[in-house]
C-alpha cells in the first residue's frame, strides 16, 4: 500500500519541483592575468599588474571612456572659479568601503595626498596646490596656487601608479610603506584568506557596490558585475594557459603567445582581443647618457637612421592586424602624436646608418645590449637591434640575461650602452607620464642618467597649458628634443591580443583586463 502510495506521488513532486523558483547558478571567471598579483597597495608600485587589481578592488574619482575621455566615476558633480584655481568635488550617493563604512571626502583627502607622494603626474599636481581640504562629508575643495591645466586628466589618469582611493586610515600610511590592510570601494572585494601567492586569488562580486546610471565604457561608466568571483590563477607558461583555455579550464588570458596567435584565430572555441590607438604597446630603445659609446648624442643618433620598426614587427611574426611603425614619441592614435623631428627616421637602412657612424668620433669602444631572455618583445627587439648595430659599423658585446638583472643592471652608470624595452600607450602617450622621458634630469636610475635641460620648462609649460592645442604644440616641441638628443628610438607600436573562451560575452575590449559588464554564457 505505502509502495504504491509512493508511486502516486512522484508525478506531483515532479511537478512541485519544476514549479519552485530555480536556484541562481554560481558564475565564476577564471583568468590569467600577465604576472602574479604579489603588490597589493595600489600605490606603492608602478607595476601594470598591481594597477590592474587596483581598478578591480579600489575606485577612482574620474575614468577615462574608449574615447580617451575623462568622465566622473566617484564625482557627482563639480565647479571651477573663474580664475581656474579653485575646484569644488562633491562625491556621489551611495558609495561605501568594503568593511560597510561611507566613503567620505576626507577619505579622498588622505588617498590623494598619499598618491602625490607616489606618482610624477600626481606629484606635479601636488606641487600646484595651495591646499585640499573636505568640507563636508561629501564635498572637498582643491585650491591651486599656480595655473595647472591637467586637474581633470590628472584625477582620471590611467598612468601607473594610478589614483585610487582608499580608506583614510590606511591612506595615512607613508607612500614609502605598504598599506596593511586591502579595502576599497571597488566593484570586487579581496580576502586574505581567499588569496593563496604563487597559486591562486579569488575576488568576489561586491554585492553593495552602487554602480554609475551610464552604460560602461572602458574604465568609465557603471561598473555593473554579472559574474559572482573572478578566479586569478598563476601559470607562468602560456602554452600551457592555451591548452587550459581550450580544454575549458581557463576562461581569459591576458596575453595570447605571439607564435600562437594564428591557431587561436582558427579556434572556434576562442575569440581574440585585438588593440589599437593608445591600447597598444610601444618600444623604445633606451640609451645611457653615462658611459659608454651612447654617452655620445651623435652616437646615439646614429640609431635614428639605424633602427627599422618594420623588421622588430616581423621578427616577432606580428601581421598588420596586430603591429604597426610608428615614428610618433607620443604615440600614434593618440591626442599629441606628431611628426616633429622625425625625418632621419623614415627612411631606415643600414647604410645611411654607416655613413652617420663614420662622421662620428665613434672609435671601436664595444655597445653593450642588455637582452632580457625572459620577456619575448624585449629579447627579439634587442637582439635585432644588436644585429643591425654590427653591420653597420659598431663593436657589439651582447649580454643575456632575465629581465629583472636587466632592471637591476640599467641602474648602473656604467655596464650597459642600451636594450629594449615596451609599454602601453596609455601611459606614454602623456610627457608627463612618459617614462622614457620622466626622470630627465633628476638622477634617477631608471632613466639612462639623461639631463636635456631645455625639457624641464616644457614639462612645466604642458602642465600649465590651458587648450589642448597649446599642449599639442609643447608636445611637438619635446618630440623634436628627443629626436635631436636620441634620448631613445621608438622600434614599434603593437598589440599583444587577449584571448578568452568564445562562451563570454560582452567584455570590455581593455588593454587593462577589466571584468565588469562580461557574462559567461
């Protein structure tokens, strides 16, 4: 009797079950990103990967759209006196930190007065201030002592160390410490006990996170997540990354391996991220003005006429879809690109470059090229270059070596003469935060130790400028400098695609991974 009760019933449960509300499926992203997250401060390093978990887990007061426009993200509103000099910012509703306090202005406060310390362009709006207070709650007030036409862009700056901002107590934190706690107000929240260094971290959807009303547009925009945890794993290999993604073990790659770009594009499994404009890399060969062959400019100008962009594109197997020349410092797609100073560069061959050599006082002393064995556009842009060098006349002492003793090595005024090195556009496209230029004259080891005195008031001058034309012109002006001294050759603008599995719909095209706005489907 109880038996066939029993099969009466399992028609209704059936029935019962298919009518109860479905539970919500557990949406969570795997990706490799370029490197391991092992800085968590956001900033206390320059590190593209650090700025990249910074935009995850903390926010900013402005972004910049796809169009390279600087719209408000924390910002509500703002006004401007009519002499420029004094900036009134009122924070939107609804913003909270991570441990459920309110963001206050005092907050903002604190967190750009520890970025000035931090940060060239940051520092250069530092020095302008006469003073930044709160005064209120949600309202802080920046008062400048001297004309500085960046306020906006420097605020919505993507230049690394970006301008996130962090709760006051831990912005109290001296820029030359670490932060000792990792809270923000970003739209994924950081655990300590969900990160594992050298395996894995694990970010959650912060379910409190208010995002904007505008649809999202690159860094700007609502930040709307639609994944519940973003799962960040550490496998140095990218072939082995490629065969995960293909087997469904990995959702996104940051980087897609050069010599393997044109399977991926036959993989209906995977879709490639291409870049353009200011979303691109571009390398440079930086020289050092200390010792050495390039202690020379006229030496070192040789290059200009030495250095051929279309063969470093080729050496790395890159298409026109992906690669590009580009004599433009500031770089090409970008509001300051120009063609100032460029014409010894537009016709490269290893006989013009014979011909500048031997009119130099250039007597045999060996060029020393760094090459960095363990970062694929920096080793094939030095080794070309070290090829090109010795048809063309120089005595070449090619060293091999990781990246990092290349860093450690480059801080020497002797021991090196040159190697290649990239960066994204983003960052270069700006003279005030171009790196290659950034520590003219101030001594720093990370700047070939070059001092062209004429740039000092130029930076100034771009600062202060009030139009975008009157920069454009300054920008110009730099660029013909650079070329004159051959502070460093431009060897190339490229894209080095993100790969993710066809499944994932809506992502941001960002040369920033960016995990907001993307669902897996």
């Amino acid at each position: 009797m109880i038996a066939r009760r029993c099969r009466r019933l399992l028609p209704l449960l059936g029935l019962l079950g298919a009518m109860a509300p479905a539970q919500p499926r557990t949406q969570t992203l795997t990706a490799v990103l370029e490197a391991e997250i092992v800085t968590l401060d956001p900033h206390f390093t320059p590190a593209y990967i650090t700025r990249t978990f910074g935009y995850m887990v903390f926010d900013t007061l402005f972004a910049m759209n796809a169009a390279g426009e600087v719209r408000p993200q924390m910002v509500q509103s703002w006004t401007t006196s009519p002499d420029g000099l004094t900036w009134t910012f009122t924070l939107r509703d609804g913003l909270k930190w991570h441990d459920g306090t309110d963001v206050t202005a005092g907050d903002v406060v604190a967190s750009l007065q520890r970025w000035f310390t931090r940060s060239a362009l940051g520092g250069r709006l530092g020095r302008a201030t006469g003073s930044l207070e709160a005064r209120d709650a949600k309202t802080f007030v920046l008062t400048l002592r001297e004309p500085f036409g960046l306020v906006l862009e420097t605020l919505g700056t993507t230049s690394s160390p970006g301008p996130f901002m962090m709760p006051a107590r831990l912005a109290r934190t001296p820029g030359t410490e670490r932060i000792p706690e990792i809270v923000g107000s970003g739209p994924f929240v950081f655990r300590r006990e969900d990160h594992r260094p050298g395996d894995r971290m694990l970010l959650r959807r912060n379910a409190a996170y208010v995002p904007r009303s505008e649809p999202a547009d690159h860094l700007a925009g609502g930040k709307v997540v639609r994944i519940d945890a973003l799962d960040i794993r550490v496998v140095p290999d990218g072939a082995t990354v490629v065969a995960a993604m293909r087997a469904g073990e990995i959702d996104y790659m940051q980087y897609a391996p050069f010599d393997m770009l044109s399977a991926l594009e036959r993989d209906r499994r995977v879709r490639l991220v291409n870049f353009s404009g200011l979303e691109q890399f571009t390398g440079h060969y930086r020289t050092n003005a200390a010792s050495g062959p390039f202690a020379d400019p006229a030496v070192r100008r040789v290059l200009l006429h030495l250095v051929d962009q279309g063969e470093v594109m080729a050496g790395f197997g890159l298409s026109d879809r992906y690669a590009r020349t580009c004599n433009a410092f500031f770089i090409c797609g970008s509001p300051y690109e120009s063609d100032a100073g460029t014409e010894p560069m537009r016709s490269p061959s290893i006989e013009a470059a014979r011909e500048a050599l031997r009119r130099t006082n250039y007597n045999g002393e060996p060029v020393v090229v760094l090459v960095a064995n363990d970062l694929e556009a920096a080793k094939i842009s030095s080794e070309i270059l070290a090829d090109r060098l010795r048809r063309a006349g120089f005595t070449v002492d090619m060293q091999v070596m990781d990246w990092a003793s290349v860093l450690a090595r480059r801080t020497r005024r002797e021991g090196w003469s040159v190697f290649g090195v990239h960066a994204l556009g983003v960052d270069l496209h700006n003279p005030l935060t171009n790196s290659v230029i950034g520590f003219n004259c101030t001594n720093a080891t990370t700047g070939g130790f070059h001092c062209e005195e004429r740039l000092t008031p130029l930076f100034n001058a771009f600062a202060a400028a009030p139009t975008l034309a009157e920069r454009q012109r300054i920008a110009a002006e730099i660029q013909q400098i650079v070329y004159e001294r051959a502070i460093a050759v431009p060897w190339g603008q490229f894209a080095q695609p993100a790969a993710h599995r066809a499944q994932l719909q809506n992502l941001i095209p960002s040369a920033i991974p960016l995990f907001w706005n993307v669902e897996k489907r």
